[in-house]
C-alpha cells in the first residue's frame, strides 16, 4: 500500500479527508486495526477504531479518533456513546482533567438519553459506563477528593444513572479504599536521611 493511498475501510466509513489530514506515524498506527473494523458509518468506524487502540494501549490514536469523532454532526445518544470511548482514551493517556470535562459532558446529557441508554442495555444499567465510573477513578485516584466522591455517587443515583441498590456498597468500598490508603501512608517506612 502506497503512503498517500486511502485504506478501503477508511474510504467506506467516508472518512478519507480526515485520514489524508492525519500525519504518517498516525496512519501507520490506524492501518493495525482496520481488519474487520465496522466501516458502515463514521461513528461505528471511530467508536471501533478508539476501542482497538485502546486495547492495545494506543490511546493517543483513540483520543485523534474520539476528537474527530465528536466533531460531526451527532445526536444526543451518539454523542454520548462516543464520548464514553473517547473518556477511557483521555483517561489512559493521563489527561485526566479533559476526561473529567467528557465525563462531566456526558453525565449531563445522560437524563436526555436515559430511556434510549436502557432499551439498547435490556433495561438495566450495565455495570460499566464509562463517564461515571471514571469520574470517581479521576476523584479519588487523582486528586484524593473522597468527600467529592460521595456527593458525585448521591448525584448518580439522583440521575438514574446508578442504581440506589449499588450506592452503599460503592460508599463502602471508597471508605475501605480510604482507609487503606491512610493506613499505607502511615505504615511507610522511610529511612532517615
């Protein structure tokens, strides 16, 4: 394949000015993970393309991919779905305060697309969404902000997006995790210099 030669699956997603516009060591990156990608619209080729890079820990190109991603025309519910592949991107890259922003974007919008969101999972909240669950990752692992954390999980259930059977347990496992990590503060043995 020639250098400045569009990939057919990029050319069926009608993505091929967005890849032209990409520079080499992007493109080359993409090229691992077109076998099989879903080419049937630009959302499913991005949402799949963030999902196989991220799995592979190239989240660099699954955020390239969730930025464009979010610059088309998308609805609510689109929007959403490709904001949770876009959030684990930004989180695995270390941006965590653009993924607290998604996290934040997506958590706003949920109220809209909640009825949506549960038909196309069963009628139960799955046990991963990406937006709440990494919200309270970036909370607690990142900036220690337990209190915070507690009021966030309330609001979730207050949202319907966490089920009010879930909130005590996920409190005590933040309180569990609190203490731990007190007690490995405390534990900590430094030589004196």
């Amino acid at each position: 394949m020639a250098q400045g030669e569009i990939p057919q699956e990029v050319s069926a997603a009608g993505l091929g000015e967005w890849y032209s516009g990409l520079n080499d060591p992007t493109r080359v990156k993409m090229r691992r993970y077109l076998a099989g990608i879903d080419a049937s619209s630009p959302q499913a080729f991005l949402t799949q393309l963030m999902a196989r890079s991220q799995e592979d820990g190239n989240y660099g190109l699954s955020v390239t991919a969730g930025e464009y991603a979010l610059s088309l025309d998308l609805d609510p519910y689109d929007g959403f779905r490709i904001r949770e592949g876009y959030i684990d991107g930004l989180f695995g890259a270390d941006r965590y305060e653009d993924a607290k922003v998604a996290c934040c974007d997506n958590l706003d919008v949920f109220p809209g697309i909640r009825d949506r969101f549960l038909a196309d999972n069963g009628g139960e909240l799955p046990k991963t969404i990406v937006c709440r669950n990494r919200l309270i990752d970036i909370m607690v692992g990142v900036e220690s902000d337990y209190d915070g954390a507690y009021e966030a999980l309330d609001a979730f259930v207050e949202m319907g997006i966490l089920d009010a059977d879930e909130l005590q347990y996920r409190k005590q496992s933040l309180k569990i995790h609190r203490l731990q990590k007190s007690f490995d503060n405390l534990f900590m043995y430094r030589p004196k210099e």
